[in-house]
C-alpha cells in the first residue's frame, strides 16, 4: 500500500452493534461484516480524519506496534478502512452527501442488494434445510371475542375493472411469440406516464400519474428491456416519461442476461420484456429530509407495479414481478453508480401460454381487431358514438 506517508479513513458507511456477545462492524455499501473488540472502536475513530497508520502507531502508542499495524490491516481487509482518494473512498463519500438526511436508517437499501435465489432446481432436502426452525406463522388473522359482522357473499362481477382485478395472476411460463409495440407502448404510457400536471402553488406545476407518489415527487424511472417485441430492435432503453419516448441505451438484451437480472430465474429469461424500476432518491429526499420516506418510495414502486399487473392482464399479455434481483449487474449494465440512483423492482410481460382459458385468449383478439379497427377510423370525421351500456364503468 505504499509507505507511512499513505493516508486512510474510516468509511462512513458502518455501522456497529452486539451480537451473541460480539461486537459486528458491518459496512452496509459493500454489505461486509467484521467481528471485532471494543478498543477497535477507538482506532475507527481515531481514522474519521484522513491519517497515516505512522499517526495510528504514534497515538496507540501504549499498544505494540505489531498489535496495532495488524487491526489497521484487518480494518483495511473489511473495507472499513479506505484509502483517501481510492473509488472506494469516492463511492463512500458518495453515499455520505447524497444520502445524508436518511442515514444511518436508509443503509438499508444496501445491505440488502444483490439477493440470492433460491431455484426450483434445488433439490427439495436442501431447500428444506433452509426453512426456519418451527411451524410457518398463521396466514390469517383473528380477533377472539370480537363482534362479527357477515358480509354479503361475493358473486361474479360482469365489470370489467373487477373482471381484470381478479384474473391477475403472476406468470411464469410465456408463449414464444413477439408482444406488439402498441401494447408496450400502452403499458409503459399508462403505468408511468406523465397524465397531465397540477398547480401546487409553492412547488409550481407538479407532474401526476395512474399511481399516487408521495408529495408528487415520482422518483422511480423505468428502464425497457426489449426482448421480442415486434416493431423495436432488441436492446435496452430508457422511458422518458414526460415526452413518452424511449432512448436506446448501450449493452445487449439477451434472453441470459435478463435471466441474470431475476438473479437467475431462468423463466423470466422467456419473457417478451423487462421493465427494470430504479428511483432517483434526491427527488423525495429533498422534500422530505427523514429516513421513513424511504418507505414512500418503496410504496411507490408497488403501486406501479400492481398498475402494470393490472394493465398487462386486461391486455390479455401475462405479466410478473420480482425482487430478487442482481442489482450491482443491472446498474453496471444501465450505467448507475447504485447510490443516487438504484435499482428497486423489476416486472416484465410475454404472450399468454395457449392454456388460458379460451374466452380470455378470444377476448384479446377481439381487442386488437377493436383497436385496429379504431386506428383505421382515427382520421374520419367525428360520428356520434354508441353508448357503452354493457359495462358500468368508461375506459380513459
């Protein structure tokens, strides 16, 4: 590492607590742990100024040198010591400016990036070694003593808001042809497009969505893996929401590389698309300076997520969504540093398989010949219309 004169710090990025008895320093940036002593503390301190270990040794003097030259190495080992001016320490300092008003809280968001799977293909006794100790937790909930009120039975809703609502199902199994333009066009406009924008007074015109965001801020962004889809070349891009664009980006879109993405479920590989969610976090962060909004943008993603289920099923197309996830890999592909912009949720959406019901697969095509039919007519002049008497709710 180059002679006294090398200067170190502490990373910002640790936090320390008790375990069993032990003490764990942990650096949740490159999610490490360290099992140390509590007189290791007083040396991270000491490190909160850029120092030179011939400093350490001057000032841990009551400590042999070998002692101490060895912690400073281990620190160094564990990442909780970095070199000034290194892309560690950069990346560091990076998160200590960009995240400081949700910290230590939102360290979080980093310790738990980069999930492992665990697949089908695992054998079942190795799977089951896995699960925890005991009986799974009840799935529903009761209150003894509690005055019940039956509710009316539910029956079969002819409209077609709860006829989508209740034929969602996550899918993992996509027939092998292209999804149209059209519908990625409606999917990504309709779940995160710019609708129109409000006068908020203080905070000028805000942008609004399908999908509620807190404060109007929408940090999350959306990112297109194009797979097979008819009309666009295959590659990635990113949704540009207030002008309903896409912009090609570098790097390749492979059936492997997407498998990669879902931290290797190889089914989602079999997708037509991917729509990979991030969040700018500055954009709630700048108005809500407290680590529980953290929880907001999270609530976020979910709820255009759902919005994107719910948009794919009535489509007809067979959507998904997933949190296990590469992050570190798609951010590295996207071009993020994974810091002020990160990696959150990924849906995706192929063809329905041929064992959908057959009403429903009927259903889509009498769609795309009604959509059609009304792209052929867009340009005649206006007719009155018929009135919609079959279901009891307008489509927008």
């Amino acid at each position: 590492m180059g002679g006294t004169s090398l200067k170190l710090q502490s990373a910002s990025c640790q936090i320390a607590y008790w375990e069993g008895g032990g003490l764990r320093i942990a650096n949740y940036l490159v999610r490490r742990t360290f099992a140390t002593e509590s007189a290791t503390l007083g040396l991270i301190r000491f490190f909160f100024s850029p120092r030179t270990i011939a400093d350490a040794l001057r000032e841990f003097r009551g400590y042999s040198p070998r002692s101490v030259s060895r912690a400073i190495l281990r620190l160094i080992d564990a990442q909780l010591l970095l070199e000034c001016g290194s892309a560690a320490w950069k990346r560091d300092r990076l998160v200590e400016s960009s995240w400081k008003p949700w910290l230590p809280e939102g360290g979080l968001h980093f310790m738990t990036k980069d999930a492992r799977y665990i697949g089908a293909d695992w054998p079942m006794e190795k799977r089951k070694k896995l699960l925890p100790a005991g009986r799974a937790p009840p799935q529903f909930k009761t209150i003894p003593g509690a005055v019940v009120t039956r509710l009316s039975p539910q029956v079969p809703e002819r409209d077609t808001f709860f006829e989508t609502l209740h034929a969602r199902r996550t899918h993992r199994e996509f027939a092998r042809g292209p999804v149209l333009l059209q519908d990625i066009s409606k999917l990504l406009r309709t779940t995160w497009g710019v609708q129109g924008y409000l006068d908020a007074d203080l905070f000028g015109k805000l942008p609004y969505k399908t999908s509620p965001s807190g404060g109007a801020r929408h940090p999350v962004e959306v990112y297109l893996m194009a797979l097979r889809i008819e009309g666009l070349e295959r590659g990635l891009y990113h949704y540009q929401s207030k002008d309903h664009r896409l912009a090609k980006l570098p790097g390749k879109a492979t059936a492997r590389a997407a498998s990669a993405y879902c931290a290797g479920q190889e089914y989602f590989g079999k997708a037509a698309a991917l729509f990979i969610m991030t969040a700018v976090f500055a954009r709630t962060m700048w108005k809500y300076g407290r680590a529980r909004a953290y929880r907001v943008v999270l609530l976020e993603a979910g709820h255009l997520c759902q919005t994107f289920c719910l948009t794919a099923t009535r489509l007809g197309l067979a959507p998904f969504s997933t949190a296990a996830l590469r992050d570190s890999l798609i951010e590295k592909d996207l071009g993020l540093d994974g810091i002020s912009e990160s990696v959150l949720y990924v849906a995706g959406v192929g063809l329905a398989p041929a064992s959908l019901p057959r009403e429903q697969v009927e259903r889509r095509a009498v769609r795309r010949e009604l959509r059609t039919q009304h792209d052929r007519l867009a340009n005649v002049s206006p007719t009155p219309e018929i009135p919609d008497r079959v279901s009891s709710t307008r489509e927008r």
